[in-house]
C-alpha cells in the first residue's frame, strides 16, 4: 500500500507541475494563483501546497525542468550531428534556440524566472544545463581556455536575447528562420559552419 500511495503522490506532483508549467507559460508568474493551478490540475489547494510548499516553490520546479527540457533537446541534437564538435556545437546551439521558442520555455526562463527566482538562482541554473553543455562543445570545438569563459557567456547571452526577439514577433517561423542565419555567422567566428546542416 505504501508504494501505491508514493506512485499517486507522484503522478499528482507531476500533474500539478503540468498544470503550472502551462498556466505560466501563458499567462506569466504574476497572473497565476494557485487556486488556479489547483484547478487546472484538478487537485485541491493543500495539495500544491503539500508538494511545492508555495507558488516560488512550484516555479522554481517548473523553471528546472523546463532547463532539463531544452538542455536534452541540445544534447540529442549534438549527439545526432555525429562525431565532428563543430558539428555537435552547431546543431546543439539551433536546437537550443528551437527548444526554448517552440514550447513552453522561452517566457518562463527568461523572462520570468530571472526576476521570480533570482539573478544568481537563474544563472546557477542555466550554468548547470544548456550553458553547460555549451561551454563543453566550445571548448571541444578548439575555444582555448583563457577564452572559454567569455565566449561561453557570450554566445549564451546572445542565443537568450535571440530567444526573446524571436518570442517578440508577429511571425515566429520568420523570425526563427532570421535567427538560425545570425546564429551560424556568430558560430562561424569560432568553428567553420555549413549553413545547410544547421
């Protein structure tokens, strides 16, 4: 009986967490309650409570996935691109950019959460995930170290605010498509880039 409850426990955890990974997505942190999330999840008040302490605490959750999410996506897309790291850093850094504008993503990790959580909260975490592996495939890719700090934060930085223009724009599908091509001439500063992989 005790890993029956655990497993509901958990599927509730998970359903609250979709509930409000959509909900802020949508709306942002300041519009939602989580009377609101309660209700989209279909559980009571308490629940959330019981298993996200607060409406910080729920984002926070949210926001870590979200990482996680857009951080697989860049690792299944490098390992996809073969065993060249100009190809891995190339095809990590669009999957990137695809991943945190096609979804969910894009408001909550960069708008909202830098504000909701914290400066140093939101780059520990963005360090732990997709910055992560960047610095990784830079480094990789031949960016000596005494420019591999830089250039990681650099590219970090300019794929977020790409990030953000894209989310800006009447005609998302346009604005991606604009953005792979600045993308791959940034790239092309520190690895040889063949337009027509990325």
């Amino acid at each position: 009986m005790p890993r029956a409850t655990a497993a509901a426990a958990a599927l509730t955890a998970d359903r609250i967490l979709e509930a409000a990974t959509e909900l802020f997505a949508n709306r942002g942190f300041a519009e939602i309650s989580l009377d609101d999330v309660a209700r989209a999840a279909e559980v009571t008040r308490g629940a959330v409570y019981h298993h996200y302490r607060s409406k910080t605490g729920l984002f926070e959750a949210v926001v870590e996935r979200l990482q996680s999410e857009v951080a697989d996506a860049v690792v299944a897309a490098a390992e996809r691109a073969g065993d060249s790291p100009e190809d891995q850093l190339c095809a990590g850094s669009h999957a990137f950019l695809d991943a945190i504008t096609s979804g969910s993503a894009a408001r909550t990790l960069l708008i909202d959460a830098p504000a909701v959580i914290g400066w140093q909260e939101w780059r520990r975490l963005d360090v732990e995930h997709s910055a992560a592996h960047l610095r990784d495939a830079l480094r990789d890719a031949g960016v000596s170290s005494d420019q591999l700090e830089a250039t990681t934060a650099l590219l970090s930085g300019a794929m977020n605010e790409t990030a953000v223009w894209i989310m800006q724009q009447e005609d998302a599908g346009s604005a991606r498509a604009q953005a792979h091509r600045a993308l791959d001439g940034l790239l092309g500063a520190y690895v040889s880039v063949d337009p027509a992989s990325s």
